[in-house]
C-alpha cells in the first residue's frame, strides 16, 4: 500500500503521523485496514439492529416530559408536551440524564449518527402520542435534516423547516403552522 495516504492518530491531544512511527506504519496494511473496517461496520450494524429502548414519564406541574432512551447507543430524547395538543423535542443526548445506569455517559453521537437511531426516538414518542403535534424548536445539526424528513412525511404533526410552509400557510390568513388544521396541509409537496 505505497500509495495510500500518511494517515495519523490521536492519543489524548497529541496527533502522531504513522510514517513516523515506522513499527506502526508497517502494521497499517490493507488486510489490517480491510478488518478494522468490517469490525467497525460490523458494531455499528448492530447497535443500528438494537430495539432496546428505555422510556421515563415525568409529570410536572404544567407539563408532561417523556425521556426515551436508545439503549446501545445511549442516543435520548425528551418530548415536552403542555396540555395544548403540542409538544417539542430535545434531543441533545448530552444535556439529558441517562435512563441507563450502566452508560451514564452522554452518547457518542458523532460516531452513531446517521444510522437512524433519532429518528426511530422520533417515532417511537409519535406512536405513543399520536394526537400531538411537535414544534421545532432550536434544531441540533443533526436533528434539522431528521425533521425536515418528518415534516416531508407528515407536516400536520411535525413542523420542520419548510419553505412551502414559512410562503404559504401565512399567505392564506396570516397565521403559521401551529394555527393550522389538517386540511391546510393537503396541497403540502
């Protein structure tokens, strides 16, 4: 593997450049690549396959909070519902309590993300709460593009960011999406 590039690896905060280290470098060949490729995918399949879902009910005063938790991930969300029919989503994982006293640790999201694991939160409060409809709020990095397929999917239930929606629910009475029935959705894209 002459050709491949001078890959590098970070212990604690200092980067080492493995043709560098020439007793390393040597064992960074293509079979030592081809493994830790599939035993990497290999994990991350079967965290993605796990249907082992944690969920905590919260009863506030004025509020009603669900926590659910994906558990080989440690991937949380909390849906905060008001009495008024709308709820709204926080699924920031780190700045929500593990409901698993074996990974109280805040999740690796960067190293799980994209494999669906949000969206199957999303879904799981949706099918538990079907009447309600769930605002937007701040949207993580991750989350926008999750909530722009919700959206697309369902736009009575999810808000997203939609340009159709922010153009033409206002125009028809001057009101946005929260103030509309279902039937203002019918012509949604």
């Amino acid at each position: 593997m002459k050709e491949r590039p001078n890959f590098n690896q970070w212990f604690s905060t200092r980067r080492f450049w493995l043709k560098d280290l020439p007793e390393v470098d040597k064992m960074v060949d293509r079979r030592f690549v081809v493994e830790n490729t599939q035993r990497i995918m290999n994990e991350l399949c079967a965290v993605a396959a796990s249907k082992s879902f944690l969920t905590q009910e919260i009863h506030a005063e004025k509020e009603f909070r669900v926590v659910i938790q994906h558990v080989a991930s440690g991937f949380r969300a909390q849906f905060t519902m008001d009495g008024s029919g709308f709820g709204e989503v926080m699924s920031k994982s780190e700045h929500i309590k593990s409901l698993d006293p074996t990974k109280p640790d805040a999740a690796d999201t960067r190293r799980y993300a994209g494999l669906g694991i949000g969206q199957r939160l999303y879904r799981l409060a949706q099918a538990k709460y079907p009447a309600i409809r769930w605002h937007k709020g701040p949207l993580s990095v991750y989350a926008e593009p999750l909530r722009r397929r919700l959206h697309a999917e369902d736009p009575y239930h999810w808000e997203g960011p939609c340009t159709w929606c922010e153009q033409v629910l206002p125009a028809l009475d001057g009101k946005g999406w929260k103030d509309k029935g279902l039937s203002a959705f019918a012509d949604h894209p």
